[in-house]
C-alpha cells in the first residue's frame, strides 16, 4: 500500500502598510522657500523649491 500523503498548510503574508508621509513637505521632499534680496533680507514675491530638512528629500516621516 502507498504511504499517505499529508497536506501542508498554506502560509499568509503579513500585510504591510505605506510609511507615513512626512507632515512638512506632506510625501513630497521638496517644500518651499520665499526669496529674499538685498542687505536687509527684503523679501520678493517669487519662491523656490528646496529639499525639505525633516525627511531629507525622502517623503518619509522620520520616527
């Protein structure tokens, strides 16, 4: 007679969830900084875009 065969069971994966976003630049890396000229530090009206300092570019939140 032929040896049984058992059944295995089937293994689940654990679900992962996303990183949390970081709050500053909310998942972007990039946040924006206003212009400033002159000796005075007189701000214009004009923006630009700079590496977000809390994730460092990455989006993530830092724990």
């Amino acid at each position: 007679m032929a040896a049984r065969k058992t059944t295995t069971t089937r293994r689940t994966t654990k679900k992962t969830t996303a990183p949390a976003k970081c709050p500053t630049c909310k998942g972007s890396g990039e946040t924006a900084t206003e212009v400033r000229v002159g000796r005075g530090g007189r701000k214009t009206g004009h923006h630009q875009t700079g590496l977000c300092l809390d994730c460092f570019g990455s989006g993530l939140a830092s724990s």
